[in-house]
C-alpha cells in the first residue's frame, strides 16, 4: 500500500441532510435473529428495541451519512447471512490442538461491530475477535447499541488504512478469517489493490486462510461515481466488480504478493433492496469467498 497516497473518498463529509432517498426515517420490521440479538445478548426490553435502535442510528447519521445506516442495512448481520458462516464458527468455537493457536477474525470496516456480537453470541470467544472502522465514534456507539462497554471483551480500534501513520504491524500473519462486508466497494481499483495486499499480509501465510464478505457489484464492470448517493458524499470515483473482474483482482494481487487465491464468488438480483433511483443500473450484490492455497 501507497502510503503517500490518501483518497478524498474517505474525507469527513459534513452534509447530513436526511432529505435523502436512502434515508429510512423509521424502523419497520427487525429480523427474528437481530431481534433475539437485542433481547438476549443485550438484555433490551422487547418493547423498547426500536426505539434504541433508533436513538442510535440518528447519532451515527450525524456523524457520516453511509447509505448503510440511512437503509438500517447495519441490522442485515449479514456475516451470518454468509454461505460460509457454518463453517467459520465451526473454526473460531472449535478449541485448537496444540500446538496450533485458536482462530482468529478481523472484521474490516465493522461499523458499530454488529456482526462481531453476533459471532460472541453464536459462541465464538470475544478476545479472538478483532474490527476496526475509519469512524471511532462508530465503535463507540457500538458499545451503546449493544449496552456491553464493560462485558464485550473484542478488540476494536480505529484506523485509516491509507494514512501514513497506520499502522497494523501487531496483526500482520496472525488472522485467519477476515470478514469486508460493504467495504472494498467504497474504493477504487487501485486502492482495492492495496487493501488486498495488505489482507495478504494480515492472514496466516498457510493454506486455507480466508477473506468472505459481500459488496455492492454492476453487471458493467468499472469505475462508476455519478450516482446519487456518491454525489452527495463526495466520494468520487469507486470501483463495481462482477464475478470476473473480481477474480482479476484477486489474481494481480496474487502476482504481487507471490500468494494463490481460489475465488467463489456469487452476484445476486436484490429486487427490494436495490432497486432505487439513486443506484445504477446493472447493480448486483456479489458474495464472495476467498481462500489461499498456497
């Protein structure tokens, strides 16, 4: 990664007008499985979820307006949604046989780190447990969201992965699933690159190391920037995959990294989700799963 190099995308962004269209005013249905999240790890009343859930929500939106809180997609606990999340709480609950070291997660880009309490409630032990966001105040309201400031017992910290000063040294060969749920979306090519270089070096450098998540994708694959949401965020340019692009990635990241990488990907048709005027067209939901093999 360019340490020189710092995109405009990720400048704070002082516009939170909710006059938006992908700004839900209201809370209209919770998931049987968010809502026994909130009832049972969090011990929240049944008949004041909402509103909690509500209170923190307008926080975050004053902070950074992400289509993400403005949709409540935070709420997807979408790493339990995951074709691969059997198998990864099988491999963070499992205990490890010496002298191999227990299973380690980071989660790249948690926002209030939703699906990190999912994975403690699901039985995963919390001190394996790493996510990191560009928002502190994001992780913080994290803890009030899930009312566990004194019980969580994850690791969360905060980091801009492209400024110079960033610095993931302490994590480097030691995780071995990474989760980036809507997040390589919000770069472009290049910095896509970089943050998947430096994934490489964050995993274990073994067999069977694994980066899963999903992201927003376009049939016409490319540099796209003229949407809605993007104007408005003064994102600038981002990159859309699909499947082969995606895996074109992934393979000059291979080439400069000296690594081998199998890559599943899906892209999925959201008709209720994504079908929004301030979206392209073509868009898709790409699920993704790669492991090393070498």
């Amino acid at each position: 990664m360019d340490a020189n190099t710092t995109p405009n995308l990720l400048a704070p962004n002082p516009q939170t007008s909710k006059d938006v269209q992908w700004y839900s005013p209201s809370l209209e249905i919770l998931s049987p499985q968010c809502r026994e999240l909130f009832e049972q790890y969090s011990q929240i009343s049944p008949d004041r979820i909402f509103a909690h859930i509500h209170s923190v929500r307008e926080k975050a939106w004053e902070i950074f307006p992400y289509p993400c809180i403005g949709q409540w997609r935070f709420l997807d606990l979408s790493i339990s949604q995951h074709p691969a999340y059997p198998r990864l709480l099988s491999r963070l609950t499992k205990p490890p046989s010496p002298p191999q070291s227990p299973a380690t997660l980071l989660d790249l880009g948690c926002c209030f780190g939703q699906d990190v309490r999912k994975l403690i409630y699901d039985g995963a032990a919390a001190n394996n447990l790493y996510a990191c966001d560009l928002e502190p105040e994001f992780l913080d309201l994290g803890y009030d969201l899930f009312r566990d400031r004194e019980t969580c017992g994850a690791h969360f910290f905060a980091v801009d992965l492209f400024a110079p000063n960033a610095d993931m040294r302490a994590l480097e060969g030691k995780v071995d699933i990474i989760h980036a749920a809507s997040f390589l979306h919000i770069f472009g090519w290049q910095e896509q690159v970089s943050i998947c270089q430096l994934i490489t070096r964050l995993l274990r450098p073994q067999k069977g190391s694994l980066v899963i998540g999903r992201q927003v994708g376009n049939l016409a694959a490319g540099e796209m920037g003229e949407n809605a949401a993007n104007k408005f965020l003064d994102r600038g340019k981002v990159w859309r995959h699909i499947n082969d692009s995606f895996r074109r990635m992934w393979l000059e990241v291979g080439e400069m990294t000296g690594t081998k990488w199998d890559v599943r990907i899906e892209s999925l048709v959201m008709e209720n989700e994504w079908r929004k005027e301030w979206r392209q067209e073509g868009v898709r939901r790409l699920v993704f799963e790669v492991e090393r093999m070498e």
